[in-house]
DNA sequence: GCGACAG
DNA sequence: ATCTTGTCGC
C-alpha cells in the first residue's frame, strides 16, 4: 500500500491513529479513506439520459460559514421550476465534518445537506449543488455524491473552475463549451447570461450533460446563477446571521 | 520540484 | 467560504 508521499494528506482536526483502516464505510476519516469512498461509489454515478420526465420541484443547496469557527448552515430551498417560486425551505446548524480539501470538499458539505433535505416534507425531483458533479479528479464531486446518496437526479454548478481546459464560449446567453479532462467532457462552461461571466455545469448524477445545461439555463432568467443557488445562498447566510446575533445576545446575557 | 486547487 | 460600501455603468 504505497502512499506515503501525499502531500496533501490533511489529517483531519481529530484524526486518531488510523490502526485500521475503518471509515470507508462510515464517515471518512482520513483524506485517504475519502478518496477510496469517492473510488468506491463513482461507478454507481449515472451520467446518461433526458433526467426526470416532469420536474415539479427542484431544490437549490449551499452552505455558509462562520468566519471563525466551524459553525454552518446548510440551506435546501424547493422551487418550482415553471413560476421559480418558493416551494418550502429547510435550513439546519451544523458544522464542518472535514476540512476543506480540494476534492474531498463533499466530505465537510454533505452530512449537513442530507439533513437539511430530510426537513422538507417532500423530496425534491433535482437538486441543483453549489459545487462540481463530474468536472472533479476522479469524477465524484459533490453533485455526483449528493446524487448518489439520495438517488436523487442532481447538477453541479460551480461559479469558477476546478479541473479541465475549455475554451471562452461566444458572449450571448446560452452559449456553451466543453470542459475537457483528460480527453473526456466532464462539463460545461455555460452563459447563462449575455456578457456576463459563465458558470461551469457538470452532471451530478441522473441525467446527461444536455438535459443539465437546459435545467440551469431554464433556472437563470435574469441572473448569473440559478435562482436555486441565489435561494439557497440568501437561506443559508441569513440562517447563519441569526444563529450568530442570537448567540452574542446569550453570552451578553451570561455575563451581565 | 513547484504551483494549482469546487466552497 | 470569509473579510466588505459605495459606486461606476447600462
């Protein structure tokens, strides 16, 4: 087993001595044990196919953070995909479950996300991620693991590269190239605007290429992003800011 | 060997 | 991710 010489071994926060080699059937432990994770479920990604034949509910995910400690809140918030009105949102505190890796970034998302969905009182037809599907190193991004778990069909809208060469597509919205890594098309660079800066789609899991870049298009009718991921983000943040205001007022409270 | 590196 | 108001421009 040679792989001693990662140089970007992480350790998590409280990583014990790895005496065996637990955690991949759990939560990882270790960036190693991830990686196998990610190795182990990438195959059951299914990357072919138009998606759902009627999505009436679609769901937007993000995460922000406390600028100083793990803290988090984690949004889902279901649209419907014809009017983009909110459906039912569902935000839950957390904290990060792993640090902040580049390509293990699932790890530190993902349990919190899984709760977040688990409060809605009914499960959404797609999930639009904040984050890559396939434009990842080993082709399991976020969007793929959220998929995969759920079994729910998903999409990855990144707003900046990971991996992958493409070219700058033309300026008008709708406008798209291919993202290329290693000779394969792991995704797409797409305007979802005109002139305005494009978004990096790649599939999750569920559907092929095609049908995702038409959901996100569909999704962003005035803006850069998906009104899901602008939903999400607004939820998500605005959780935080009360969680923080209310917790200043205790300790405030605590030491009068 | 040296960077780059989703959020 | 987060630090961050007003401001220039269409």
């Amino acid at each position: 087993m040679p792989n001693a010489t990662d140089p970007t071994h992480p350790a998590p926060a409280s990583a014990p001595e790895p005496a065996a080699d637990n955690g991949v059937d759990g939560r990882p432990e270790t960036a190693e044990q991830a990686r196998a994770l990610q190795d182990r479920l990438r195959p059951l990604v299914v990357t072919t196919g138009p998606g759902p034949a009627d999505v009436r509910r679609v769901a937007g995910l993000d995460v922000a953070y406390a600028e100083d400690s793990d803290r988090l809140a984690a949004a889902v918030v279901v649209l419907d995909p014809d009017t983009l009105q909110v459906l039912e949102r569902s935000v839950v505190l957390g904290h990060a479950r792993f640090p902040y890796v580049p390509g293990l970034f699932a790890f530190r998302e993902l349990p919190s996300l899984v709760e977040a969905l688990d409060g809605l009182s009914v499960p959404p037809d797609l999930l639009v991620c904040d984050g890559q599907g396939l434009a990842h190193p080993r082709r399991f991004g976020l969007a793929c693991h959220l998929g995969v778990h759920t079994g729910i069909p998903s999409i990855g809208v990144g707003k900046t590269a990971f991996v992958g060469t493409y070219d700058t597509p033309p300026p008008h919205r709708g406008a798209a190239s291919d993202l290329v890594l290693d000779g394969d098309v792991v995704g797409a660079v797409l305007r979802t605007q005109d002139n305005v800066k494009p978004v990096f789609v790649s599939v999750g899991h569920g559907l092929d290429l095609a049908a995702a870049c038409r959901h996100v298009l569909a999704l962003s009718p005035h803006f850069r992003l998906p009104e899901t991921t602008r939903q999400a983000d607004t939820a998500c943040r605005a959780a935080l800011a009360q969680a923080t205001a209310a917790g200043l007022a205790r300790d405030a409270v605590r030491s009068d």
